[in-house]
DNA sequence: CTGACTAACTAAACCGGTCTAGCTATGGCA
DNA sequence: TGCCATAGCTAGACCGGTTTAGTTAGTCAG
C-alpha cells in the first residue's frame, strides 16, 4: 500500500473520513477521546496531508513565491540576493512554507510567471522586488488579488504591502560624512536608471551637492556589473580633475573600483576615498576594508517573509513599513582628500 | 464567475469534460477539428490548469526541491550557491519547473523536509549538496523512491544519480602548478571534514606532496567562513617557516587570507602565494586577482537540473555524471617564492 | 447487406482531502 | 413526560483535473 489517506486512518479507527479531518485539523466536531484516538492511529500509520488534495479544496498553497527578472548569473554574483534569501527562509523554514523561487529574463516573462502561478494556486502570496518606476507589474498584481509585498519606496497604495528603506536619508548621511571630511568633487555609481531606488539616490546627491555648495557631484548610471563598474571608475579617474571620493551603488562594483584604482596606481584612501552602498563579507574582506552603507539585508528579509505571512493569514496590521535607516560604517577606504594616511586629516 | 475550468470549457466548446482534457494534452481521442475548436475557446476564457488538481490525479507537481543545511546566512555569503542556483534556474524555468528552496538549520531537519515533501507530493525529484562522508540523507532519499541527483563524488550506488567534478586530479593540477614554479612549504585551509569533496582535496595534497617530495604540505580544517579563513592565514603567517604558498577552499576565504597577508606586511606573490579552489567574480575583482580553479558551478547547474529533470521523465541514459576537471587560471596572485614581481622568478 | 473493427466521443469514477447537511443520542428544562 | 438544543458523528458533495469503460457512428471486408 502506498501512502496512507485519512480513509485509512477513517477504517482503522473505525470513525468517518470528516470525523478524522476534523480531529487532525484540531476543529470542533469531535470528542477529545474520539480525537486522541485518530491522532494516535494517524501519528501510528505515519500519515502526512496530501498538499495536492488540500490546495484542491482551496486551502493554502503553503508556499510564496518570488520571481527575479535579472541575468540568471546576476543570483550568483550580487550578495544581496542571496543575503535576502537568507532571511526569507529564516522566517519561512519556521512556518513550514516554501519557497517557489524563479529567475527569468525580463518583465514580461516575470509577469507571466505571476499569472501562472497565481491561476496554478501554486503560491499565496509574492514577494516583488526591484521596483521600477512606473512599474508593470503592479497592475497585474492587483488584478490576480494576491498578497504581495513590495521590496522598494514608498507608494501611493494599492492592495499592496511595500516595505522600504529610507535611500534619500542614507545617500545623504554618505555624503554629509565625505563632505565633513572635506571632499569636494563626489562621483556616484549608479545602478540601472530605471529603479526607483537608483533615482531616489541620484536625486538626494544631487540635492545634497547643492545645499553644500559641492564643486561637482555627478552619477553615472551603470548595470551593476563588476565590468561597468571597473569601466566607469577608469573613466573617471583619467580625467584630469578627478573624484576624491566615489559612491558605489553595490559592493560589487566598489570592491571592482578599488581594483582599478590600485592598478592606476591611485591611492586608497590617500587620493581616492571609496563608499559603498552596499555592505557584505565582500566589503569587510578586501584590503582596505570598505566604508559601507549597512544595511541588514538579511534582517529585511526576514520583516519580508513575516510581512506576506500576516498578510496571507490576513493577521496584523498589514500596514507599509520602512526599515531603519542604513547606517554608516567607517571602515579604511575613506578619509580627507589627500590625506597620506587613513587617520591624519591634511587639506580642507 | 472565476478562474474558468475544463467544465466551463466543455460547456462553451459543447463537448464533454473528458474530450477537452484530451484536447489539451495533446493525445489520440479527438479529431483534429474538435481539437483545434476546444483549444480556440480554453484560449479565448484564457484557461491555465490548476496545478493541485492535476497533482491529485498523480501526475507531477513540476517542481523539484533543494534543501541546504547550513546556516541561513551561508548562502548569501556563499558565491557558490548563488551560481550554483542561477544555473539550476536557467534550465527548470525552460521547462517551467519550479525550484522549491529551503534552508534548514542541520542535518536532521534537512531529512525531515524530504519526508514531508515526499509523501506531500509537493517535489518530483531532490537536488542533494554537500555529501557527506556517511551520508545519512541517502538511505533516507533511497526510502522515499523519488529521483534525486547528488552533488558530490563517485559512490558505490543506489537508485540516485551522481554528478561530480574531479576533486583530486584538481587539487594535483594546483601542487604540480606550484611545486614547478619553486614551492616547497604548501599550506592548504580546508572546508569542513565531514565533506566527501574535502576529504579528497586533503588525501590529494598529502599524496601529491609525498609524490614531489615538498618540504611541508599541511591542511588546516575550517568552517569555510571568511572569519577562520582569516584567522587560519594569520596562525600560518605567524609561524617562524611559513609557508610560500597557501590553497584557499573557497574564494571568501582566499580574500580573507589575501587581505590578512596585507596587513601583516606578507607581499602577495612576493612572499606569499596564493591559490583559490573556487573561482567567482570575487577572485577577480580585488588586487591582485587571484589564481583559481575555474569550476564552472553555472554549468554544473545547468546539467544537475538536466539530469534530474531526464530522471523525472524517466528519458534519457540515466547514468553517473563527470563534470571536466576545473581548470587552473593563472593571475596575479602566484608567483615563484621569493620573487620580487610577479614575473620575475628568482629562487628555485 | 451484414458483421467486425475503429475513431470519436461521453459518462462517470477517481485522486485525497474539506466541509456542509443531516442524523442520533443525550441532557436540560418546563 | 415531552420538547428542544446540542454534542458527536456520518454520508456525501465538492474542488478541477485525469483516466477508464462504455456508447455511437462510420468504414471496410466479405
């Protein structure tokens, strides 16, 4: 005999296939003598619920789904992905809920996958992320009436839960830091134009510049490759009045730029200080350490996961959420423009 | 009214339930005109099949499931897993299979999700990382009767499917890449010696060691994270005869050691050599890039998915798989010992 | 012209649960 | 004593597909 069906467990403790639903699904209909019994023959002939026949029903899915419309070696290579994933499972391994995870090329192939699985009943929930600015997929969204949390700024509602990060306060706070220092002429790396967050921190930089009167401060927009990102810095740092200081949008691309700076013979942090946007073992590891926005990717994962559940379950509040503000950490890669050594400030 | 049904279809199409099933399968028991009718009208009520439904009936659930026993925060800090992942993704989504992830805090728990994604029909196969020496999750996995492709060395059997990439003729191609270029202190840190693959690169270096006639050829175990790589480089640099050249597990750890030799004033590939076991973005990009073994994890989740995808469908030969032997490229983070530039060889 | 055979299709069982309507026995209360 | 409410349970419909057994009509050979 294969697996065993509570019709088993119905003929074997002598009751009806409802009376064992009901006793194993901890409802009223049952005697609590009549319920240890089924328990303990259920418990004895080692059943397990057939997820099939209980999505059949129409209960949950017990499971969510999260769709990535990036290269597929792109998992691979950002550590915020994985950092992310890291802190979903945390909080969904805990529930017993899996993850459907798929990585597709672009955004229409993303927004067929959310009409796949949402008609398949295969998830109850999605988590959405990289935000774009006017973004397709939020339509489609409203439309299957599935609980989704959006990774990404503030909006202006929908059905949707959006859980975010203040990137304007965090840009601001790296270049109040580097301006404090005494730095003059800021680039910043961006990441693909068309994400929110990439044009929130550009707009803040800019703003940030004007207010403190900086000499420049440009963004270049990049793919967030490694390639690009060692590309743009060459770019910059040949031109002949350079950058004393460069934002990375990712580590990726910060630790590539602090490659070709060595290569260019450009001192780090001595003629060039270097930030991240991003903060990983990635940046803690190379030498010298990178000064990085820290933002606890994992920690956002896990509010994410606990977010679409409550949202699932239709408990709490299911109200936006921001996370706190990254904060700064000061590591090596940064001090006064022209500064010999890391520690002892020279110019003004 | 709903997602529309077969019924609904039946109704519209004015045939039977059962003749529309047929029509949508694409098997013998209509005629091609009523076919072509019944897939004009599923396509105009914009019909998907719900997926517990048909799981029910047996069929497959077109997932497969990954369980990863450590600790949730590994695989965002593990390139591995994220290339490993994107080349698993390339391949599934082709054929709209879904990957079910979970991360599991050990061994026990990992086994436990087996049994409930088996007997929940939630999987059609399992992908198995990090076999271990006496792998508990085989008996387990054999139990179960669903297909799964194993990550990790030849074995003597068993219903499932092996894949691995040749661990020890890797670690030889490193020592004789070394030994030619003058080394003769050769440290190696490890991952964890539970691992069949860590084992192997340990037998091989003492073998190979034994076979050149080296001076010193040492493993040292670690976690595989970047803090005892660190921590391991820096008991090796300490001692009074240390090593010219240290092999690194993993890339993380390989940074970890290259930034330690920075620090302690150790001139990498002057004073110190060093190799990485696993090449990613992270090898090149810091200063100096680093030596590696170009395993190509992408590719090598590419043909696990193909693998366990042909053991699903039960096409295909079915057999053990040997990935090419990685192969060794060569940076600028090796040199001969001694050697003041990279280039410029001086002792022997 | 008839019987055998087959293509095309229908009706209904089935997968393994959930859930509702209904039945029975019991106890409480007037 | 009679009536009703209710706890405890059963029977069976139901979810949306797949699949099998059975029916009908048409073709072909003899």
């Amino acid at each position: 005999m294969g697996r065993p069906t509570i019709a088993d467990i119905a003929r074997q403790a002598g009751v009806s296939k409802g009376a064992v639903s009901f006793a194993l699904n901890g409802r009223p209909g049952v005697s609590e003598a009549t319920r240890a019994r089924i328990l303990r023959v259920a418990e004895d002939m080692n059943w397990r619920p057939h997820s099939a026949a209980r999505a059949l029903g129409g209960a949950r899915a017990d499971a969510v789904g999260l769709v990535i419309a990036r290269p597929a070696r792109t998992i691979g290579v950002e550590p915020f992905f994985g950092q992310l994933l890291s802190g979903l499972q945390a909080v969904l391994s805990a529930s017993s809920v899996a993850l459907h995870l798929m990585v597709v090329e672009d955004t229409a192939a993303e927004i067929e996958v959310y009409r796949r699985w949402a008609s398949e009943h295969r998830v109850d929930g999605f988590i959405v992320v990289d935000l774009q600015v006017k973004d397709p997929r939020l339509p489609v969204l409203d439309e299957l009436a599935l609980p989704a949390v959006v990774l990404g700024g503030p909006g202006k509602g929908g059905g949707r839960l959006r859980i975010w990060a203040d990137d304007r306060a965090a840009m601001l706070s790296i270049v109040d830091y580097l301006a404090a220092l005494g730095h003059r002429r800021i680039a910043h790396l961006a990441g693909l134009p068309h994400f929110q967050h990439t044009q929130r921190r550009i707009r803040a930089l800019r703003d940030a510049s004007r207010r403190l009167g900086l000499e420049e401060a440009v963004s270049v927009p990049t793919d967030f490759s490694d390639a690009e990102g060692a590309a743009a810095t060459r770019t910059l740092l040949s031109r002949p009045r350079r950058p004393t200081a460069i934002v990375y949008d990712s580590d990726v691309m910060a630790v590539a730029g602090l490659g070709v700076a060595g290569e260019m013979g450009v001192a780090v942090p001595g003629e060039l200080s270097i930030v991240s946007f991003d903060d990983s073992v990635l940046a803690r590891i190379v030498h010298p350490p990178l000064t990085a926005l820290s933002r606890d990717t994992f920690a956002l994962g896990e509010q994410v996961a606990r977010s679409l559940l409550e949202a699932v379950e239709e408990t709490g509040p299911g109200r936006d959420l921001q996370m706190p503000t990254p904060r700064l950490t000061v590591r090596e890669s940064t001090s006064p423009p022209g500064a010999a050594a890391p520690a002892g400030p020279t110019g003004g």
